[in-house]
C-alpha cells in the first residue's frame, strides 16, 4: 500500500514561495495491517491445534486410569431425572452465588446482567483457547451497551481475574495439605505436590498485594501486560491501545478502593461459589456409585479447578478431567466410577454453560439491536 501525499506551499512573509514538501496523509501504515492479519492466522492455529489436543485428551482419559468409554457410559445412563435436576439446581445456585462477586466489582451491574455477563464470557471462552481475550472484547461489549465505562469494566476484569485466579490456587493448597494428614497419602509425590501448591499460592499472593499496594510494582505489571491489551485493542479494531504502564497506578488505586468497599461480599460470593461447584463435583461422584472419602474428593476437585488455568486447551478441557481422575484413583477410587463421576461434573462446569452462554449472548445482542448501541441502566 502506498501512501497518498498532498502538496503545501507555505508563504513566506514577503510573499516568496518555499520548496513544496510532501506530507503523508494516510493514517495506517502498511506494516500494522499486515501484523494484525498475522496475528488471527495465528490464534487460528492455536485453536484448530489447542481443541484437537482437547479432543485427544477426552478419547484417551479412560485408558489412562484403565477402563474405556464402555464402562463409563453404562455408570452414566444409570443416572436418574431426579440426579440430573439435583446436579442442574445446585449448578445454578452456583452461577448466582458468583454473581455477588460481579456486582460488588462493577457497581451498577445487578445480578441479572451479571448472570449474563457470565454465562456469555464463559461460552466464548470455552469455545477457543486463550478465549480469555476474546470474551473480554464480548462482555466489554455488553458492558459498553449497558451505559458502564470501558474504565469501569477494566477494573472489573482485573478484578474478578484476580480472586479467580487466588481462589483455584488456594484450593490445592488447602486440599492438598489436609490429604497429606490423613492415611491416604500415596507417597512422598503427593506431599511434594502439597509443599509446591502452598509455595505457589504464597508467591501468587505476594505478588498481587505487591500490585495492589505500590504503585511501582502496579506499573511493572502494567507493563507485562502491553501485548495482551495491545491484541486486545486489534481484535476491537480500535486505532491505537492505551500504554498500560501509564494506567497502571489509577487502576491499582481504583482496585484498592472496590476492595475496600466490596469485599466482604466478594469473599462471601467467592466462598459460596466455590463451596457450591465442590458440592456439585461431590454430588457427581456419589450418583454414580464413588464411596471415595470426602476429603479425597476435595483434593480432586482442587485439582480440577487448578488445572483449568492451564491453557493448553480451551478450560482445560482433557487435562482437567485426566488430572482429577488419576488423583482420585491414587488415592484408592474405583477408575471406572471415578471417571464418571469427573466427566459428569464437568458436562455441567464446562459444556453445560456453553448453550445458556449462546442463549445469552443471542438474547442481549437482539435486544441491543432493539433499543440501539447503548441500552441506559433504569434509575
């Protein structure tokens, strides 16, 4: 692409003429078009690559604790309609027991449209790998349509990663340790695996008080985070992304003061969930026959939930699943029942969000076509 020019003869006061000088008027270089095409062909790839390896893992999960599909299968259509509306009813008890942690990190939000806001972002983000980001420029989206400010939800993203990312790291820590106390330790492995879960949780903890308390600490993060916001910015095709370092100390002191004020009831939010989705992975197991110990069940769904972080594959979809059964079976479960109690729990954690996602997403995207681009929050 060649750049359009235009000729300018200023005039000098004595009413001489300068040199004409050529001034170019095009305002994208050639050269961010071509990076920004780069850039989807490769998170293409990664996803055709990342939702294969999923597809792989979920094939060969059962021959990796020593059963097959077969048996998993015969255990899971054993389940009654009853077990299916017990497993649906606590699922969305736990959906809206998150929504406390949303609207106190987006004041004037409301549970519904954080319910939505969920489920949208989880559908988009289970959909891809490094999904994450694509589902930030969604809910941004519907944020945006709802009268709240792109500041506002930034504050909201970085938050709510945050304790996310807090809560699945604590959740080994705790289980993890409790398991190294009872007589089910398998071997010096799994208490190795609780030293290494407490160290990081320790590290993950000092580093997010060290963002949130100093301002230094704030805009080195800030930093790190430049070419994640900078795709961001590409994919919302707007011209140019903020420097991050620069906004890195208003949004550490924005975040301090939401904390200040909501975290009681993010902590209460936060704890409710996490107690729900165990009750759900716990439920799981027991409708289908596990007699597995409650304290081993806690440390699997740990497990589970630390190894959704990983993103390898879309939520951690193959290694979530591999990691919690194998766990369970070290500690003396049956495999089969394992198995399928884990993959039950999670049709509802992971593939069970994904059509309310899409009924969400389809829902606020008609109703924005309705009422325009911003749809104004009632007095």
């Amino acid at each position: 692409m060649t750049a359009t020019t235009r000729s300018v003869e200023p005039v000098k006061p004595s009413g001489a003429k300068v040199p004409m000088a050529k001034v170019p008027t095009s305002k994208v270089p050639a050269a961010k078009v071509s990076i920004a095409k780069v850039h989807y062909g490769r998170i293409a790839i990664r996803a055709i690559a990342s939702l294969g390896c999923a597809a792989v893992l979920l094939v060969v999960l059962p021959r990796v604790v020593g059963t097959h599909w077969g048996e998993v299968g015969d255990v899971l259509r054993s389940l009654s309609a009853t077990d299916v509306l017990m497993l649906s009813g606590v699922w969305a008890l736990g959906l809206f027991a998150y929504t406390l942690v949303q609207a106190a990190a987006l004041p004037g939000l409301g549970h519904g449209r954080a319910l939505m806001l969920n489920l949208a972002g989880s559908m988009v983000a289970n959909a891809v790998p490094l999904g994450g980001l694509v589902s930030i420029s969604v809910n941004l989206a519907m944020v945006r349509s709802w009268a709240l400010t792109t500041a506002s939800f930034i504050r909201f993203a970085a938050l709510t990663q945050l304790l996310n990312v807090l809560t699945k790291l604590a959740l080994p820590a705790v289980a993890l340790t409790m398991v190294c106390f009872t007589d089910l330790v398998p071997g010096p492995s799994l208490v190795w695996a609780a030293v290494g879960s407490v160290s990081l949780l320790v590290i993950a903890v000092a580093g997010i008080a060290a963002i949130v308390g100093a301002d230094r600490a704030a805009i080195v993060a800030g930093g790190l985070l430049q070419p994640a916001v900078s795709l961001l910015w590409r994919m919302l095709r707007r011209p140019a992304a903020p420097d991050t370092r620069g906004a890195a100390s208003e949004l550490r002191s924005r975040i301090a003061d939401l904390l200040r004020d909501g975290w009681r009831r993010m902590a209460f939010g936060l704890v409710a969930y996490s107690a729900l989705q165990f009750l759900l992975f716990a439920l799981a197991l027991r409708m289908v026959g596990s007699s597995a110990p409650l304290v081993a069940l806690f440390a699997a769904f740990a497990v589970e939930r630390a190894f959704t972080l990983v993103p390898i594959t879309p939520g951690g979809v193959g290694i979530a699943e591999t990691m919690s059964t194998l766990l369970l079976v070290a500690l003396g479960a049956d495999p089969v029942i394992s198995a399928a109690g884990v993959v039950l729990y999670r049709a509802f954690a992971f593939f069970f969000e994904m059509p309310f996602g899409f009924v969400a997403l389809v829902g606020w995207w008609a109703r924005r076509g309705r009422r325009g681009s911003v749809d104004p929050l009632p007095a």
